[in-house]
C-alpha cells in the first residue's frame, strides 16, 4: 500500500480526501497541533521524514479573507513561504510525488471568456498573489528524475456540509426569499469535492500523467439563475427570481459594505460574475470522464445542508 503525507488534513478538502483515500492509500496527516496518533507536527518535518511516503499533498493555507481583516505579509508566510518549505524537503527526499493545491486565483480574479493554463497570470489579490507566487518558485526548481509535481487550480470547490454562497442562496430559496439578481446572466465554473478528490487520485496512481499545472472544474458552467432554480427543485418549493434593475442592486451593495446585511459588493460579484474554468487539460491527461455532472454534484450538495 502506497504511503501518502497530507498537510491540511482537517480542513475540508483533506477531510474529504482521507475519506476517499483511506480504502486504498495510507494516510498520514500534517497539522500544527497532534490531534491524533496519524498526525506529524510541522516543526517535526524533515527530509527524512519526506523519506517514508510516496507522495505528499499540500493543501494546507491561508484562505482568501472575505472581511477583508488579513495582513498582505500573513498570505505569503503562509501560501508561499511555508510551501517553499516543504518543496525543498520533497526535493531533497526519496518522496516521489508532490502536489500543491493552488488556486484559480493564482491567474485571475476576474475572467473574459474561459480561463485555461495559458492565460497569462495577474492576480490582484493578496491571496492570488501569495499563490502565484509559491507557484512560481516550485516551478523554477530543477525537478529530479523519477519526481512528479501537480500543481492544481480548483475554482470554487463545494461539497457535503461546506458553507459559503451555496448555503446563502439555499437558505433564501427554502424561506421563500426571492433572488434578486435575476438580471445578471452570468455563467461560472464549480468542482464538486467528489471530482477533486477522483482527480487527486488519478495523480497519485498514474504516473504517465505529465508534471504541470492544471485547472480543476466541473464539465459545465452555471448561471447563478440555474443553481437557483436548481435548489429548488432540491427543495421541492419554487424559486422566485427578480431581475431588479443592476444599479438598484449595486446601491444595495454598498450599503451592505457597511451594514451588516447579506449582501455586500465582494458577496455580489461572487454570485453575479463570470468565471469560466477549463477543465481540458486535466482530463486529456488522465483520459477519463468525471464521476459527477455539474448538477450531479451540486444536488449532493444542496441536499446535505439539512
């Protein structure tokens, strides 16, 4: 049985990748503080310690800061610095497989058309930023032969239990709140945990999959109005839809930038925005179809948050 290191195994991407992995891979967590006997202290890593296991996720980071409270110097200690870190000592080990969750936002926080590996990078967020950058240095590396290295770019992950927007608009359709942004047609990516966590795999047993970056995302792209609606029909209830008039909801907005109402201008082009994800590369390379459809994944969702 292959041996596998997971940094953020709590968080819930790890939590969902050991409950995917566990069957067929040995799983050893990296977290700040021992929770359980399957865990290593981070100040306890070390080249020999990379020695012992066939591959090592990082997924452990600073998540983007929607309050707007976070340091620009705590985003780089954390997504850059500390993966500098741990890539050195991959580099240094027997370990045979790296792979970094970056994000979508390493290339572009808004997008025109559909995002791909070509796109030139240029994030404006400190977040962005903090991992393009960490990006940058992996690539820079001369990668020893008989070493592989993934570095991921998932859009909006969702899953059982994971709150966000999701769990926003969800909670306006079942009390019968009308969703007021009827007017935007916007179209955006979404990767079900299901898909990252069967791509995640495919990375670790195949080893002809080219090293690189890829873009992880569903098949199809949804309008904010279509996940609605789709929540809906979760919900077995209507979904009211208003197309309220653009510049009455921005007024709106901004005054949620001060007052503490659901809605607020980050919170609004969130949900109003397009952000199309390629997800080309990632299946040419393992040659395979997703598990999940867009809507397949997003009902499994919706249906766990009662």
């Amino acid at each position: 049985m292959k041996n596998l290191l997971v940094s953020g195994i709590s968080g819930f991407v790890g939590s969902n990748l050991r409950e995917y992995l566990i069957k067929d891979i040995s799983i050893t967590g990296v977290s700040r503080i021992v929770e359980h006997p399957s865990c290593i202290l981070y100040d306890r890593l070390s080249v020999k310690t990379f020695d012992e296991f066939n591959s090592f996720i990082h997924l452990a980071g600073k998540a983007h800061d929607l309050k707007n409270t976070s340091e620009e110097k705590d985003y780089f200690q954390v997504n850059t610095e500390l993966t500098k870190k741990l890539f050195n000592q991959f580099l240094n080990s027997d370990c045979e497989t790296f792979i970094y969750m970056s994000s979508v936002k390493a290339t572009a926080d808004v997008v025109d058309g559909v995002l791909s590996e070509t796109n030139i990078s240029n994030p404006v967020t400190a977040y962005g930023k903090s991992k393009l950058a960490a990006e940058q240095y992996i690539l820079k590396q001369e990668l020893p032969k008989g070493k592989r290295v993934y570095i991921l770019r998932p859009c909006m992950i969702h899953g059982p239990n994971n709150k966000g927007n999701l769990n926003l608009l969800y909670s306006f359709v079942k009390k019968g709140i009308p969703y007021p942004f009827g007017a935007h047609r916007n179209l955006r990516s979404f990767v079900s945990i299901d898909n990252l966590c069967f791509i995640i795999k495919e990375l670790l047993e195949n080893q002809k999959i080219p090293s690189g970056i890829y873009n992880i995302a569903d098949d199809e792209a949804l309008s904010t109005n279509d996940l609605v609606s789709l929540i809906g029909k979760v919900l077995q209830k209507p979904a009211k839809i208003l197309n309220l008039p653009k510049g009455l909801i921005k007024v709106i907005a901004r005054i949620g930038d001060i007052l503490p109402i659901p809605i607020n201008s980050e919170r609004l082009q969130k949900l109003t925005e397009n952000y199309v994800v390629s997800n080309k590369k990632i299946k040419a390379a393992i040659g395979k179809e997703l598990p999940l459809t867009s809507k397949e994944g997003l009902v499994k969702t919706l249906r766990s948050f009662d």
